[in-house]
C-alpha cells in the first residue's frame, strides 16, 4: 500500500504517461493499484479516471464511459479528478453521439465554475456549449462560444486547456477559411510546444493546421510535408478523428494541385475510416468532397451516388439531432439563447474597449510623431528634424521591403505588419556594426525606413542587412519572400531625391518557429 504522497507521485506520473502518448504503458500499473485502493474511495476515483483515459486513447468508448462514471460516484469535494472527469465524460458523450448529455455537462460545469477564481473551468465549458453548436451545424455560434473560451483559457496557467481551447478554435477557423486569424493562433501554440510541452497529439493537430495554412498559400511541398508528419502520429497514437483530418487535408491539396485521382482515392478511403468511429459529421463532408472532385472529373455518374451517399448519411444525422434537442428542456434551450446573448455582448464591450486603447495610442504616438507600429519617428517628424541639420553633413540611406503591399494583399495584413515590427527592431539593433553612434531611423512611408547620420555609413552596408537578416526569425507560419532595396539617398532641404541604383540587393525567405523551420 502508498503511502499518501507516494500515491500522488504514483498517480502524476501515470497521469503524464497517458497524456504524452503512452496509454497502453500504463494500464497494468493502473489495474494493479485499483486492487491495492479499492476500498479507499478518494483514490479509487482517481484510478478509474485514468483508467478512463486510457480507453478514451484506445477509441474503447463504452469502456471509458464504465470507467467515467465510476469515477463520478466520488463527489467533487473528495475527488482531485472530478472536473476532469466530468470534462472527459462530455467528450465520450458527444463521441458516442449524445449531444445533448455532452450539452447538459457543459451547462452544469458553467453553473459550478466563477469565471474569476476559475477561468479554466470557464472556458472548458464554453468550448463544450461551443461543439454543440458546431455539432449541430451552427457554425457562427460556435466560433462566438471558442473564442470566449479562447479568452478565458489565456487567463489561466493550464497550458493544457489553452492548447484545448486554441486547438478549438483553430478547427472552426480553418474549415471557415479565416486563416489570417488561424496564423496568429499556429504561432503562439508552436510557441507552447517550444518550451517543452511536447504532446504527441495536440503536436499532431498544430503539423495538421500548419499543413492547411499552406495549401491556402499554395506552398503545396510545405503543407504535404506539415500533414504527413501529422498523420504519422496520428496513425502511431491510434487517433482516429486526427487521421481522418488529415486525410481529408491531404484530397484537398491533391484536388488544388490538380491530381484529382489520388483525390478520389484518399477520400474513398477516409470514407471507410471515418465509418468505424464518426456519427455522420465527418463522413457527410466527405461525401460532399467527394462528389465535388467527381464533377471535376467530369464523372457525373459517381458524383451523384457521392451525392445520394451524403443524403442518406444527412438524414440520419440531422433525425440523431433531433433526437437530442428533443431531450433538452425549454428551460436549457433558454438558457442557451441567454447564454449566447451575454457573451455577444461581453464580446463586443471587450472589442470596443481594446478600440479604445488602440486609438488613444494611436493619438498618443501621432501627437508625438511616433509611427504606432514601429514605434519610430514617422514621416512628419522626418520632415520636421531635416531643417534642424541643414548646416552640417548628413547622410541618409533608404531601406524599403519592395513587395509588402503584395504580400498584405495576398498572405494577410497581419504578417505585413509582423514583418515592419520586426525590420524595426532589427535595423535598430544594427547600430553597433554600423560603427555610427549618432544615427536616426524614420519610418518614412508604409513600406520604407530612412537612416541618418551626421557620419557617412560604411561601404559593405548591404552585407550587413544581408547577414542580419538571413539570421532573424519570424513567428508566421507563412513563407513569403520578401524583396529588400539598399539606396543611399540625397537631401536637398526638405526634399528627397533618390538615385538610380534602387535595385533589390536581394531576396530571402522567412525563417519560422515551426517544426518546418530552415
């Protein structure tokens, strides 16, 4: 028998075995304790929730629901696991196609949990109110439900459920195609994993999200490479909803790269695995992928059977859904509605509140001749400082990403601006190689810095930004090319004049935080 803390220790480390992809190592461990702590209930609660996990990780769901609700008997005051468990059990609930079981949790975990003292609890229950309406083809609900959940989760020091809710997210987002928010979220989880918290699983959906943020660039190497690596876990993990993602990724990029037979092929197959565990919701997208790739095919013949396929699945689903509503109270369908208006309107006092910090900033650096972004003397205080030198040598030098407007309008808004924060800093950093002590950086227009000083900068000047800049990394997941002009530049007064050599120096590729870094 453990002693107390023994147990715990015992215990921690099970529990960190099963969540980094070692489940089927723990089993006998965990059977053999249940024998020895039977009869001691606070502990026995424990066991059967991991025992739980494990079969949750085998896809054994009937399993894990006997195990769940043996762990449940324990109340929450006596139980170290309760939360957890009951977290757990909505999962296998909405696994085994009971929605409104999987609702019904989520609203008793809203009810217990104080948004202050418990933002991760909080948010745990929004992203079940969340797949519920996901579930229920309510897709502008529950992105509305993740991103609150998103909220409270970075509150919170749970890692674990800030990736959960993320990885929620980012699910929504992705199938809306809303990738310049979805780029954000991929950079800040890679950070995550970065700093050690290496689950297999939750790695494998950020390889999967990576992969689709490049099939939306069209770097369709970067993102064959980003999902196979995701279904290789996956496939070693047994994680059969992971696997079906990715397949279904990986028919998209073969239908965007034109190869629409392995298209049809991948998505045949993945048709077949999703039948062994999914519900409907995922077979029926298959179905319409399917049918889509048919027409292109111009094989109109197995479109229409892809098509009568997805009906039929169609009409089971939506009879299941039915089903479930059906069993929910007027007073839970209510509170729902409630629930959903309270947090639009908590949403949108927190956007209107962040506007309002935005702009007063905004006022603030324009009063002061700050461009906001770079936090570098702008245009008006370029203009401003020229008369002040205008009886003793200056030098200026122009500095300019050549394609930023391009890459706004084709990648997002979000990297260009990423991109000028981070030339910023760099070339701010450069004063040392530079040798120039006395020097000023403008930002002199959207996509261009200036450089002055009283002292001429040295000849190798390019090499220096070349070097720095093959050395710095950018957090986007995205891989665009940016192309750099040198010039040095004439001052006539309040004038610029620039000379003729404005030709790219030369052209480099963002680095990422990604595994997928070079």
């Amino acid at each position: 028998m453990f002693s107390c803390e023994a147990f715990e220790q015992e215990i921690a480390r099970l529990d960190h075995i099963i969540h980094f992809g070692q489940a089927e190592q723990a089993i006998s461990s965990l059977k053999r304790l249940l024998r020895e702590h039977r009869a001691t209930p606070q502990r026995a609660s424990q066991i059967h929730y991991l025992l739980a996990h494990t079969a949750w990780a085998r896809n054994d769901f009937s399993s894990a629901k006997r195990e769940i609700r043996r762990s449940l008997k324990v109340p929450a005051t006596e139980n170290p696991f309760y939360f957890k468990a009951k977290m757990l059990s909505a999962d296998i609930m909405n696994a085994m196609g009971n929605y409104a079981g999987a609702l019904k949790v989520s609203l008793e975990l809203l009810e217990q949990a104080d948004p202050k003292q418990e933002p991760h609890h909080f948010a745990i229950a929004y992203l079940g109110i969340g797949d519920f309406y996901l579930l229920n083809n309510e897709n502008q609900r529950a992105l509305i439900c993740q991103r609150y959940a998103y909220s409270f989760a970075k509150q919170s020091n749970d890692v674990k459920i800030i990736l959960k809710s993320a990885l929620h997210l980012l699910n929504n987002l992705t199938s809306g195609k809303e990738f310049a928010e979805s780029i954000d979220i991929i950079s800040f989880c890679w950070s995550i994993i970065q700093n050690g918290f290496n689950d297999p699983a939750w790695i494998a959906e950020l390889h999967h999200y990576t992969g689709l943020s490049f099939i939306e660039t069209g770097d369709f190497e970067r993102a064959a490479e980003s999902l196979h690596q995701s279904l290789t876990i996956h496939i070693r993990e047994n994680l059969l909803w992971g696997q079906t993602q990715n397949r279904i990724a990986l028919a998209t990029l073969y239908q965007r790269s034109g190869d629409l037979k392995q298209a049809c092929s991948m998505l045949e197959s993945t048709i077949l695995l999703a039948s062994s565990f999914d519900q409907g919701f995922l077979q029926k997208k298959i179905c319409l992928q399917l049918r889509d790739v048919r027409i292109m095919q111009g094989d109109f013949a197995a479109a229409l059977a892809a098509q009568e396929t997805y009906h039929k699945i169609e009409v089971n689903y939506q009879a299941k859904l039915a089903k479930n509503i059906k069993s929910l109270s007027q007073a839970q369908l209510s509170e729902l509605d409630k629930k959903q208006e309270i947090i639009i309107l908590q949403l949108e006092n927190k956007s209107l509140q962040h506007e309002v910090k935005q702009l007063q900033a905004l006022l603030d650096f324009k009063n002061n001749n700050l461009d906001p972004l770079t936090l570098l003397p702008d245009r008006k205080a370029f203009i401003s400082h020229l008369p002040s030198q205008a009886h003793q040598p200056i030098f200026g030098y122009l500095f300019s990403i050549d394609n930023l407007m391009e890459i706004n309008e084709t990648i997002a808004y979000d990297v260009g601006d990423e991109i000028l924060m981070r030339c910023s800093e760099l070339l701010q950093s450069l004063r040392p190689q530079l040798s120039l002590q006395i020097l000023t950086w403008f930002r002199y227009s959207g996509q261009q810095f200036i450089l002055l000083s009283p002292i001429q900068a040295p000849q190798n000047l390019s090499a220096i930004f070349d070097d720095a800049f093959n050395q710095v990394t950018f957090n986007s997941q995205i891989q665009p090319q940016l192309r750099l002009i040198y010039a040095p530049i004439q001052l006539h007064h309040q004038a610029i004049a620039t000379l003729v050599n404005t030709t790219p120096c030369w052209t480099l590729n963002l680095a990422t935080r990604g595994p997928n870094a070079q």
